[in-house]
C-alpha cells in the first residue's frame, strides 16, 4: 500500500507547487514589468546558485 500512496503524494505535492508558482509568476507579472520579471528571477537563480556553494 505505501508503494501506491508516495507516487500519489509525490505527484500532488507537484501539482501543488506549480500551481503556486505559477500563479506567484501571474501576479508578479501583473505587478511589474516583464522585463523586471525575468531580470528577478535570474538574480534569484543567481544568487540561490551561489547561496549553494
């Protein structure tokens, strides 16, 4: 039984947050410029890269 319930967890887990970041990418393009998106979102790759090392 725990074989069937994870795969199923694991995908509404993943559901769930690309919703929420879907919907969290919606509104800050709402908000900001599409330009300002894309310039936030490569500093936060870049500075979550860097956070790792």
């Amino acid at each position: 039984m725990q074989i069937i319930i994870l795969p199923i967890r694991a995908v509404r887990e993943a559901i769930l947050t690309s919703l929420i970041l879907s919907s969290w990418f919606i509104l800050i393009g709402k908000l900001y410029n599409k330009r300002d998106v894309y310039f936030y979102i490569a500093e936060f790759i870049f500075t979550v890269k860097y956070e790792n090392i």
